[in-house]
C-alpha cells in the first residue's frame, strides 16, 4: 500500500504541475487559440487551451496533445505573439574567386522578387565571413505569413541554385586534401 500511495503522489504531482501550468496559460497568455506555434518537434496552431493539455494542429492535420507544465517550463516558439512578420534567412556559399557584388546582387534581386517577402524592411545580403572551403552569404528576408516559411524556403532556395547555375556562379562542397608522407612497407 505504501508503493501504490507512493505512485499515486507521483501521479497526482504530474497532474497537479499541468493543473496549475494551464492556469498560468490561461491567465498569463503567453500563447492564444490560433498562434503559430514551434514546441520541440511539433510545429503549427494552437487549437484549444485546456486546463491539463494544449491542442495544436501540425501542419499535416495531426492534433497533438502537448502537457501544459511543457509549455510553461520547455522552450516554446511563438511565431505571431506580438507580430506576424517573421525573417527568414537563406545561408549560401560561393567558391573563392567568385564576384561577390555580383552574388549580392542577385541574392538581393531574388528576395525583393519572391511575392511573399516584405517591401520593408527590404531583403538584404550579408557577407557572413571567409569560410573553410566557400566566401558565406546569408539573404535576409521578412515575411507576414510565417506558416508559409517552408515553401517560401523552397522557392528561394530553388531561385537561388537557377540564378547561380545560370551565372556559372559555383556553390561548393567541402573538401578535405589527404597527404600520405609514407607507405607502409609491405611484409615479404
């Protein structure tokens, strides 16, 4: 009977943790029935608001059930609590030798042509540093519509690779040199 209270109290603990974390959802409102939301793993809209658990429909139409104390105490993404405006960033590597100006050029014109992107602020190019094997660039760029990220990531990325390939601007692939100073003699 002593096992069986004790793993009763646990549960009941468990339980208490989701009451009191649904109370702090509620009242607090760190996330609201229709945000877009990122938890671990799971990713899409908050459906409903429950004292124990917070339903939130993924973007391939699963309701998953995430425990209120995980809400409270995990790492959670909202994407529209205060703005709907989110940034996306496009990380690219060109081979040395590449035209730079160039390169910022048509990161810039592809981000200002996406229709999804925000006129302000306007897309832009950083040059992000000299890296192992590529000069790295990252294309920022603002979208409303934060659901819509991943297609928009396809669509630029796609964009990218065309324009690049067109202007035989090369994107390379790490590469590692290996130097053999001996060969093992072989046994006779």
């Amino acid at each position: 009977s002593g096992a069986l209270a004790l793993g009763i109290g646990f549960g009941m603990q468990e339980i208490a943790g989701n009451f009191v974390s649904g109370l702090i959802l509620l009242f607090e409102r760190p996330i609201r029935t229709g945000d877009f939301v990122s938890v671990g793993e799971i990713e899409g809209f908050v459906r409903k608001i429950s004292i124990r658990a917070t339903e939130i429909e993924t973007l391939d139409n699963q309701n998953v059930l995430v425990p209120n104390a995980e809400l409270v105490s995990g790492r959670v993404t909202n994407w529209v609590l205060r703005d709907t405006q989110g940034r996306l960033r496009i990380e690219v590597g060109v081979a040395y030798g590449s035209d730079i100006d160039r390169v910022k050029e048509l990161l810039t014109q592809i981000g200002v042509q996406e229709p999804n992107t925000c006129e302000e602020p306007e897309p832009r190019v950083r040059f992000r540093r000299f890296g192992p094997s590529a000069l790295e660039l990252e294309l920022l760029c603002w979208i409303n519509q934060p659901v819509l990220r991943g297609r928009i990531l396809d669509r630029l990325n796609s964009t990218v690779y065309k324009a690049f390939k067109n202007e035989n601007i090369e994107i390379p692939y790490a590469k590692h040199d290996v130097y053999i100073k001996a060969m093992p003699s072989k046994p006779e």
